[in-house]
C-alpha cells in the first residue's frame, strides 16, 4: 500500500465523519425545540466545516485552510459566549428556552 492511498483513504474517512457530523448538526437544527439544543447543534455543524478544511489543507499541503480554521474556531468562541447570554437572559425573563415561545424579540 503506497502512501498516497492512505492518505486517500485518511481523507475520505475524515470527509464522512465531517458529513455525518453536519447531518447530525443540521438535524438537530430543524427537529429540536430547545433552543440551547438547537445552538449545540450550530456548533456541531460548524466543527463539520472546519474538519473539511483541516482535511483538504492536509491534501494540498497548504496551511491558509488551516489559519481559516483557527479564524473560525475564534469567531466560534465569541459567538458561543454572546449566544449563552442571551439564552440566559431569554430563560431569565420567560422561564423557558423553548422555540415554540420564542416567536417575537421585542424588548
């Protein structure tokens, strides 16, 4: 077995657990009512993209995926800490973190 036919082999799995991974994600999305469920779920589906871009940065020996990874993974810890405040503030003021009960946003 040559090397290239492992590292073929490396980045197919890694694709299908990406694509599983956003399945799942994605699933969550539309099916789930809770809304922290629904935001792991976001979460989830964003690690999909980054495995995607560590896979073929890999392939092409080209580090500018994974400095975007390093980005995103940036991007996804700010928009983890904003989005928690405000589903605390959402449970604070209704009790519940349902989707179902949260169709308006006024103030």
């Amino acid at each position: 077995m040559s090397l290239e036919m492992s590292d073929s082999m490396l980045v197919h799995v890694t694709l299908c657990t990406a694509l599983c991974l956003f399945v799942i994600g994605f699933l969550g999305v539309l099916l789930r009512r809770n809304l922290l469920i629904v935001f792991m779920c976001i979460e989830l589906m964003l690690n999909a993209a980054n495995m995607v871009f560590v896979a073929f940065s890999s392939v092409y020996q080209v580090l500018d995926a994974q400095i975007a990874v390093v980005f995103s993974m940036t991007i996804a810890a700010a928009e983890a800490a904003v989005g928690l405040s405000i589903l605390i503030l959402l449970y604070r003021k209704t009790e519940n973190i349902f989707t179902d009960q949260h169709f308006e946003l006024k103030g």
